[in-house]
C-alpha cells in the first residue's frame, strides 16, 4: 500500500514539474523582454531538469544573452560563447 502512495506522488510530481517547465518555456518565447528575464530567474531558481534549448534561444537578445550565456556555462560546463548552433548541437536541441 505504501508502494503504491509513493508511486503515486511521484507521478504527481512529475506532472506538476512537466507544467510548471511547460508554463516557464512559454514564457522564456515571450516577446517582452521583462517577462523573459523573470523566467530565466525562475530558470535559474528551479531544481528540476529544464530544457536547456529554450535557453539558448535568448542567447541573442541584446537585454539578456549573456545572462543566458552566464546559466548555460554553468549547467553544462561548457562554453561556446553565444553560438546558438554549436550549444543546441552540444545539448541535443533543435537545429
């Protein structure tokens, strides 16, 4: 019984975490600069796997490509400046 309880939170909690990164990417793809900038915050705050290319696409917003640039070197130890292509190669993203 108490199997099943843990088994069923985790799956609570994996669904909560899939909307709640599902919400920030939406908001990461905002065309206002502001909004984009608290969800990179929240990018930043969260302690859950997060889909690192929806970062990557700030990397050329004059307002908050190096932010971007600063949480990526971080999360992957890896550098390739502001090349959006060569991180999404690295990170398995899109092309």
């Amino acid at each position: 019984w108490a199997m099943n309880v843990l088994k069923k939170l985790h799956n609570l909690n994996l669904a909560a975490q899939h909307k709640i990164v599902d919400s920030v990417v939406t908001l990461l793809h905002s065309t206002n600069v502001e909004i984009q900038r608290h969800a990179l915050e929240i990018v930043k705050k969260l302690e859950i796997e997060f889909p690192l290319p929806a970062v990557v696409d700030l990397l050329a917003s004059p307002e908050l490509g190096d932010e971007a640039l600063r949480f990526l070197r971080q999360e992957t130890k890896k550098d390739f400046g502001k090349n959006k292509e060569a991180w999404l190669k690295a990170i398995g993203g899109r092309n």
